[in-house]
C-alpha cells in the first residue's frame, strides 16, 4: 500500500497565478515518464524472474511510480485544462518502448541492472527536490517534495538489493563505473525527449534533438549547486566510492559547472 495518495494532496490550494511556464511544459513531460513505472516494473521482474523478493519490491516501486505520473498529471492539467494526460500518455508509448518480458538486463548483469536504478532514481530524486525549490505553485511544491522523498527511498532499496548482487557477481569497480556513467549519458536518449514531444508538442514531426534542447533547457535551469552535490555523492555511492571525500567534492564541482555551461549555451540558443 501506498504511504501517501492522490486524496493527501491539497488539490484546493492550487494557485493558478503562481504557475510558470517553463515548469509546466517539464511536468508534463515527467508525467509521461512516469507512468510508465508499469511497464519498467515488468521489465525488472521478467529480468528477476527467480528472485521473488525483489520482484515484490519492483512492483511496489511500479505502482508508486504510477501514481507519481498521475499526480503530475492531475496537476498539470489544472494548470492547463487543455492538457490530456490520458491521450499523452498514449501517445508517449506509442513512440517510445520498453520490453517488458525481457530475459535478460540490458546492463549485462543483474548488478549492473540495480547500478543502473540507482543512477535513474539518483536523478529523479535530485530532480524532484530542484523542481520543489524553483516554482511557487503550492501544490506542485507538495507534490514534487512527496515524490523526491519517495525516489529517494527507491533509490535506498535498489542499492541495498544492488549490494547483495554485487557481491554474488564479484562485479568489479570498473564494471560498475561504466554501467554507471553509461546511464547518466542515457539522460539524453530518446525517453525524455519524446515524452517532452508527446506531453508539449501538438503538430510536427517528432526531432530528437530540438526535443532534447527544449526540454534540457528548461530542467537544467531549476537545479542549484546542492541538488548537484548530492547527486554525485549517490553516485559515488553506488559505484563504490567514497561519497564524502574531495573526489566527490572535485566531482560535483565539474558536474556543476558542465550543467551550468550547457544551461546557458540552451538559453543563448533558444534567445
């Protein structure tokens, strides 16, 4: 059972002068991405099929994910009532797939499968806690403070599962580093980018990289240099490094200042 549902959110103090934009064109997008929790959720228990434990535990995370994108939803179509969430959530999938009943992970390894989750909900945790902090519209502020909560604690339960099969695996430092960094270059494959096309963009033929630009260019804005900090020390984290030591603070240094380079390059681009 869920610790929290659409009924706690205080829909009634929803402030329609205090909605931005920009914010609602990402939220939308996030919306898409995460209703698709179900899917992914299939994925992970198909890839774990012998693992019942673990497959409880990925169902639960399925549906609190579903449950995730339909606050969004809810959300955004208060701030737009022209927003469908039901059609753009047809759309999205229909244009961008994820194999269910795969047998095997797509990292090459169960290990490399959890490393691979903990990055994700490294980024949708930091994400959500940015978004919390950089709009003034109330109930998009509880929701994403709920959510980022919750990614968070995702992101607990897949490293601990993560543990156990590293060690199973004997998977190495080097191993767990490139699934990691390999992940965090997939930030800007074809899921965000087709879900910020699907949720925003009503005529024309789908780009990938005007979609990429559009929606990076507005989620890197709301981000500080804590939300970054934090990030990299659950990376570190979950490669086995140190996440308190000064090659985490040189780390998080150089991510931030990458993220603020290629913000300001989309903003000069979009002007």
């Amino acid at each position: 059972m869920a610790h929290w549902t659409l009924d706690d959110i205080p829909w009634q103090n929803f402030d329609s002068a205090k909605v931005d934009p920009e914010l609602l064109r990402i939220v939308k997008a996030a919306s898409l991405v995460e209703q698709n929790g179900g899917d992914y959720a299939r994925y992970l228990c198909s890839v774990f099929a012998d693992d019942a434990a673990f497959q409880e535990a990925a169902r639960r995370w399925g549906s609190e994910e579903i449950q995730h994108g339909q606050a969004l939803g809810r959300w955004a179509a208060l701030a737009d009532p022209s927003f469908d969430h039901r059609a753009a959530c047809a759309r999205f999938t229909a244009g961008f797939h994820v194999d269910p009943d795969a047998k095997a992970s797509v990292r090459g390894s169960r290990s490399g499968e959890l490393i691979a989750r903990c990055i994700v909900e490294t980024g949708t945790s930091s994400y959500y806690a940015a978004l919390a902090e950089a709009g003034d519209e109330p109930v998009l502020r509880e929701i994403c403070r709920r959510i980022a909560a919750d990614e968070l604690r995702h992101y607990k339960l897949f490293l601990t599962h993560m543990q156990r099969y590293v060690a199973a695996e004997r998977l190495g430092f080097w191993r767990r580093l490139g699934v990691a960094l390999g992940r965090i270059r997939e930030s800007e494959d074809d899921e965000l980018a087709y879900a910020y096309y699907a949720a925003n963009v009503k005529d024309g033929a789908y780009d990938r990289g005007s979609a990429t630009r559009a929606y990076a260019r507005r989620a890197y804005a709301v981000y500080r240099r804590h939300h970054v900090e934090r990030g990299i020390a659950m990376v570190f984290k979950a490669v086995g490094l140190n996440p308190q030591g000064r090659l985490k603070d040189w780390a998080s240094s150089l991510a931030w200042w990458g993220m603020r380079q290629r913000a300001q390059r989309l903003a000069r681009q979009a002007a």
